[in-house]
C-alpha cells in the first residue's frame, strides 16, 4: 500500500517566591538514580507521582557522533494548565558521566550540575524550562524542541532521565502533577547490505510517471531502501534547524548530485522532496545506503525530467477526492466513500493539498518549514467541471504553514456553480500544464 505524504499535528507566594522555580528548577531533580533519584516531587508535593493520567515522554533517535539532533520532550495532561521540564543525557556505561552538550534554544536553558549556567565544561547538565517556556494557561500538552549534540568520537549506549510538572499555574507548588520517565539511545550502525534499486519514481500527488517541478513530493518504488520490515516516518524530533533530513536511517537520495528532504521510508519506498533546483530539463537520482560512510552503496541513476511546474492535488486514496479541510478543520470528501470526511457546499471556503506549483515568493528550500503564508510565483487558474473558477473564490495559492515546503495549499470559496450530490471535477492550470484528471470535491446534497 502507497503510504501518503501529509503529515498529520499546543499569591499565596511564601518567601521561597524570591527564588522563582518556575524560571527553571535546582539541578539534579531529573530523578536519575545517579544524582540520588530526586525529581520535582521533592517540592511539588500531594499528588501520586506518575499517577497514569499524564504522561511525559522523551522522541529522540539513535546519534551520529558529533551530529547535533534534536530531542523532543513531550509532557501531557488532560487538566494541566502550566508546565515544567527538566532533563539530562548520561553515558550508560557510566551515568555520572555527562553525554554530549545541550544547547540553550527558545524552549530550554542549561544549568550545569554546580547551578552556574552552561557552557558546562564536562560538568553534568541539566536542559529545563525557562518561565517563558512553562506556557501558562495552555492546556493538554506542551513540547520543548531541544538541541543536543552527541559525543564524539561515539560513546556506546546514552540515556535521558527527565522530570516533568504539568501543573495547575497557581504560581506555588501545590496541586501539580510530576512525571519521570528515562530512554536510551544507542550510536547509529549503518550497516545496510543491499545495494539499492530504483525501479520507479513518481509524482507524489498524481502517481505519474513526470514531470516534475522543483520542490515537488514525489515517491520512490524499488528495493534495498531499508532492511524488510524496517520503517522511517520523519515526526517532530527528526527537523534540525527546522528543516526536514537529508539523510535517515542510514539511506539518502541525490537529485542532481544534491540530498533530497526525507519524509517517509521503507524497504521499498522511499517519500522524498525534489531540491530547490533552477536548471530544468533531465537530472539524474539516486539512493544511496550508508552515505558517506566506507560501506557506502550506491544505486544506479534514473533519470527524471524537470519543467516549470507540475502541479496536482493530493487525493484521499483510493478515492478521487482532493484532500483538503473545511475552515474548522473537518476533512472534505464523500461519506459514502470515507466516512471521516464530509462533501462541501457552495459558499465553504476550504483549504486544498497539492504538490509542484513551484517556485515561491520569497523562494523556500525544499525540506524547510514555512511558518507563515508564501505565495506561489508563477499565478494558477482552477477549473471546476472545466470551466475557468473565478479568480475572486481563490483566495491563496502558496505553501501550507507549518509543512515541508512540499506541500502547498490553494484555499477557495466553493462557487454558486457547484453541483449538489456529484463529484465535481477540479483541476489546476498553471502556465502550460493542467493538472491530471479524476481529482474531485464532493459537494453535499
Ligand atoms: C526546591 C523546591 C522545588 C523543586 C525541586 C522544584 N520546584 Fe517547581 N516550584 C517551586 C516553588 C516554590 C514554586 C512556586 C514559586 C515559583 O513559581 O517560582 C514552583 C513553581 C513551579 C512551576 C509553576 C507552578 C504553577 O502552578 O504555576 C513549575 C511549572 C515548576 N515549578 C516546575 C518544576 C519542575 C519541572 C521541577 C522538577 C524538574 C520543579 N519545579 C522542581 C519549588 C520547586
């Protein structure tokens, strides 16, 4: 089965107050069992610790020597209302020994074991909370993004002890709820044994054979991608300097001599993004297992065509429904044929997914994250059930927000033309080329 590419998703005060906890705890309160097992529970007292209502979790892969990663804390709890963390990375053979180095980001700042704050020099250290980072007033989970860079040369197996409080922002200790949790991670073995072999590559979106525009998903078919049974889905704690990766799980893919953004990958699949390339016409591309390494193997080149733009929307698989969501995030389709989702009605203004309407204004990199809106350059026309929509019910045509740059979305008011109780054809023109046919909106009756 074709795995998809969208991705799926925020004063009683005593004279203690002049301390101020809640602008990151003391040091050593992680409860790592080296440091005396002490966490947030020495002061936020009354309730059971790790109660099984929240829920603290440390998303961090396996390391590369010396490759700075990024390591996700997630703290959950459905009544909380304001949050705390403190975490630290230990060598297994040795956990009083400090593992790599945290950088300080906007969600964390590093205090080194004697309370001074970092750079550490070797000294443990412990990434937590600042008071801007405690989020107050948000409810049911709160992430941190943490930079951490591995030791190097590679140290055997690191673990992560950490604490968290997801508390009730009363602004004292009491009332809170405080999670422990410790993961390990071993250094990356690429070791990958079969060559790799490209027997198909298409658009992303239409599953065709070409062409495509810079910037477009496109999915790779073929053989020796991962080990059987093996898989790889790009989640939150993959993006380094939020960008998406250029190598994962021991395999990359060159476009035109330059790394592709992973999104997903299996041993005969590999979901991929074409770089931000100028040149058009033929380029070759490539799997290659282990890169850079001794043990490197590279597949051989397939050459693919590069134009303009190439632009289709995504679909509900196997339906010809364009994925695309309603202003209140509900999915737009036909009932009878996806029972999550619901067809629209004229007047809807709906958000749709496509893939290669390339270049953008300001240009985005392939595998980068806009947080905002970027339009697209070259300007679109849609066509609903062949006739040109008017122009006043496209209301943007750029990259989706908060996606790899990948992904574009085309919001549009649903016209008075729309057709109750059908599958309406839309389709998009842009310059010389329209996008394939059999991509539909379900309108409502
Ligand atoms: C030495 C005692 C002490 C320890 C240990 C401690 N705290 Fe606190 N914490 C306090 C006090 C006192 C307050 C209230 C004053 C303030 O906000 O600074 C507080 C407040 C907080 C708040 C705001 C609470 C609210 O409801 O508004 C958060 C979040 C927090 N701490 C997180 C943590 C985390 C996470 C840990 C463990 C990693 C921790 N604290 C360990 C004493 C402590």
């Amino acid at each position: 089965m074709t795995r998809g590419i969208l991705l799926t998703v925020f004063l009683a005060a005593a004279p203690t107050a002049a301390l101020a906890f809640s602008n990151g705890p003391v040091p050593e309160r992680t409860g790592a069992p080296v440091d005396g097992g002490i966490n947030c529970s020495a002061c936020h007292r009354g309730n059971a610790i790790n109660d099984g209502i929240g829920r603290l979790t440390i998303l961090v892969r396996d390391y590369r020597p010396g490759v700075k990663q990024r390591v996700r804390v997630v703290l959950e709890h459905p009544e909380a209302q304001r949050w705390g963390f403190q975490i630290t990375a230990r060598l297994a053979g040795n956990p009083a020994q400090q593992a790599g180095t945290f950088a300080v980001t906007d969600s964390n700042q590093v205090r080194c074991a004697d309370g001074t704050a970092a750079p550490c020099n070797g000294q443990r250290e412990f990434a937590e909370h600042f008071a801007r980072s405690t989020y107050p007033g948000q409810r049911g989970r709160a992430v941190w993004d943490l930079e951490w860079t591995p030791p190097s040369p590679a140290s055997g197996e690191v673990i992560f002890y950490a604490a968290g409080n997801a508390a009730n922002n009363n602004a004292i200790n009491t009332g809170d709820f405080i999670y422990t949790t410790s993961t390990t991670i071993a250094a990356q073995n690429c070791n990958l044994t079969t060559a790799p072999r490209i027997s198909s590559i298409r658009h992303g979106a239409s599953f065709l054979d070409g062409p495509y525009a810079m910037n477009t998903m496109i999915t790779l078919g073929g053989t020796g991608f991962q080990r059987p049974g093996q898989s790889f889905t790009a989640e939150g704690q993959d993006l380094v300097d939020n960008r998406f990766p250029a190598e994962a799980s021991c395999v990359a893919v060159e476009v035109a001599g330059r790394r592709a953004a992973l999104t997903y990958l299996d041993a005969g699949q590999i979901n991929a993004q074409i770089p931000t390339i100028g040149d058009l016409g033929p380029v070759p591309v490539r799997v290659i297992a282990n890169p850079g390494l001794p043990n490197e193997l590279r597949s051989d080149a397939v050459n693919i065509t590069l134009v303009e733009n190439a632009p289709a929307f995504f679909r509900l698989l196997p339906t010809p429904c364009i994925a695309g969501v309603f202003q209140d995030g509900a999915v737009t389709g036909d009932p009878s044929l996806l029972p999550f989702t619901k067809g629209a009605k004229a007047g809807d203004i709906l958000s749709l997914y496509a893939t290669g309407l390339g270049v953008t204004e300001p240009v985005y990199q392939a595998g980068e994250i806009p947080g905002g809106p970027v339009e697209v350059k070259m300007p679109i026309q849609l066509e609903w059930n062949g006739v040109v929509m008017d122009s006043r019910d496209i209301l943007y045509v750029g990259l989706a927000p908060g996606n790899i740059t990948g992904l574009y979305q085309i919001n549009i008011r649903v016209p008075a033309v729309a057709r109750a109780n059908i599958h309406n054809q839309l389709r998009i023109r842009q310059g010389s080329r329209l996008s394939p046919e059999n991509t539909t909106l379900y309108i409502a009756p």
